[in-house]
C-alpha cells in the first residue's frame, strides 16, 4: 500500500532518536538494555491509529474497543485475570500489555501472530472479543465522513480496507514504548537511580537465572518456553500455547515469556492471570521454573527491583473521534 507525502495529518514525517554513543559503553555487560525511544514513525498514521485503537465502534456492540483490553491508563491492560469480551463472554486468556509489545518476537501469548499489524485484525474478527467481521466494521467506517477524508489523506485512496486499519492501528501501537524508568537511567550510569534493596534484588534476579528468559530491552518477549519446567503448572484454563499454533505436542504450554517493563502494573500474572501479586508470582516462577524456593526477604528484593522497570507511560491528548453520520449502522449490543 503507498502512501502519499501530503502535508498535515498525511504526511510522512518522521520522528528520528539520535542513540547517545555512551549507551553501548554504560550496559554492554548487562543481559538487560534500556528502552530506545521511538525512532520513525509516520506521525499521520500514528493520528489515524489512535482514533481507531480507541474508537468502539470497531466491536458489534459498540462498546468495546482495543483500549477495553488494552487500557493505556492501566499499563496496557485491564487487571482482570481473563478479559472479558462481546456478550460478557469471558476468555480462556489474560490479555497481555499493549506497551512495548513492538519489542516482542511475535504478538498473542502463543505467538499466532507475527507482528502488530497481524494482531489488530484478530480482535475485531473474534466473536468472543469484538465480535465484529472485518467487512462490517471497514464499512461502518466507510460512512464516517472525518474518517474517509483522513484515510485519504494518509493512504492515498477513500477505498477504506482493513489492511490499512490495522497498519495505522499497529502504527499507534509502536509508539507506546516506556523508556527511562530507574534500572534504564541506573544501567546508563546514574548510581543513584536505584537503592541497594533494588540493586541487591536485580542481583539475585541474575544470579538466580532469570535472565536467561527475561532479557533484552523488554526484559522478555524474546522466546517461547514451558510453564512448568521443574514442576506442572496448576491451572483451569484451556490455554495450550503454542501448541495450538504449531500442532505439535511437544509445543503444550509453551508461551511467549511476557515482558516484565511496568509488571507492577500488569497484574495479574501469567497468562492465565493466576497470580495475584508480584511476590506471588515470583514464588511461581521459582519453584515451577527454576526449582528455587525464595524466601520472604529474597522475594521482597526482586520484586523491589521489578518496580523499577517501570518507564515513563504514553502521553498524549485523547483522540476526539469523527461522529457518525445517518448512514452508520447502529450498534447491536446484545446479539
């Protein structure tokens, strides 16, 4: 799809992050990095992706939109343990943080989608999330006048299609990364970003092993593995992870490791939202995955230094969205 260089809200201007040289130097030898602030995007479609990552009216009921799961005054998520969807039906899943989810390998808990742009699409499409169809909610759009004349203006073309919707949505979505919490300005050398009951947690999340999954500038997101390595993990939920992508048995109950920037505020945890709190899910994933039994004090270090992944959140102005006009198919809330 080609877009044009039209000026104002279609245009292509970028955004560009110069990398300071000191940051190679200051956390090379940490299997942790600091968040890089966003470094393209395409302001126009960034504009056009708010709206709809926020607009209801891409669900059948007119209610839900991808801020419902994906609340940005939430960490990028509901705090619920399973999401609640069209009709109040309830997932098999919890759903996942929105923020920094451009960093991940691939996109869901199982990884069934590529990248953003694949993910946008599943929701609007699934009768137990949205419960839309993507012809109806591109030809709802097709009725609002602001919306065609924007699509234009970023695309080109007043033919709305979802592949468009979905690649302005994805758009949106990368600029919701979190950089400069207190371990990234610790890992770029200031001493005194983090405390010693911090710096001594961060030392036993590595001693322990715990970096061998949750790395990088994520701190996970990387790599699929198995809940329960040492130990089975105990669950209702009917989530088989990859499995249910590859086929492959071999594949059950491996999931995409979740990343922990901002954990504290993503509870809660795992994929079936089966701990509460942090320290409980630090107890979990010692014994299940690294057949470790921390002590009270040990789980009250790690999860001190957890809160300090916690980066500067999304700010931006919410977006007015474009009225409907006579022709917009009312919502069908209860069908």
């Amino acid at each position: 799809m080609k877009h044009k260089n039209l000026s104002v809200i279609g245009c292509a201007l970028t955004i560009m992050t110069a990398v300071s040289p000191l940051w190679a130097s200051s956390y090379n030898k940490e299997p942790i990095q600091p968040i890089t602030p966003v470094k393209i995007v395409n302001l126009g479609m960034v504009e056009l992706g708010k709206k709809l990552f926020f607009d209801p009216r891409l669900s059948k009921s007119g209610f839900i939109s991808c801020n419902s799961c994906h609340n940005l005054s939430m960490g990028g998520t509901d705090n619920l343990k399973t999401s609640i969807g069209h009709n109040w039906n309830q997932g098999p899943i919890s759903a996942p943080t929105v923020l920094n989810s451009s960093l991940s390998l691939a996109q869901f808990w199982d990884g069934r989608a590529s990248d953003l742009k694949a993910q946008a699409g599943g929701p609007i499409a699934n009768p137990g999330e949205m419960g839309f169809t993507h012809e109806l909610a591109v030809g709802l759009l097709q009725t609002i006048p602001a919306y065609v004349a924007e699509y234009t203006l970023v695309f080109g073309t007043d033919k709305i299609d979802i592949d468009g919707v979905t690649e302005a949505i994805a758009e949106f979505e990368k600029t919701l990364v979190t950089p400069n919490s207190r371990f990234d300005q610790w890992l770029l050398g200031d001493e005194n970003a983090i405390n010693s009951t911090e710096l001594a947690g961060y030392k036993l999340f590595k001693e322990s092993g715990c970096v061998a999954c949750h790395n990088g500038e994520a701190v996970g997101g990387a790599t699929y593995q198995k809940m329960g390595v040492v130990k089975p993990y105990e669950t209702s939920s009917t989530a088989t992870g990859r499995a249910g992508v590859t086929g492959k048995d071999a594949d059950r109950f491996k999931f995409k490791v979740p990343t922990l920037r901002n954990v504290e505020l993503t509870y809660p945890y795992f994929h079936d939202g089966g701990a509460a709190t942090l320290k409980e899910a630090v107890d979990i994933m010692g014994r299940l995955q690294l057949g470790k039994k921390f002590t009270d004090e040990e789980k009250t270090k790690i999860v001190a230094f957890l809160k300090t992944l916690t980066g500067d959140q999304p700010s931006f102005n919410l977006p007015i969205l474009p009225p409907s006009s006579d022709k917009t198919p009312q919502p069908k809330p209860f069908s």
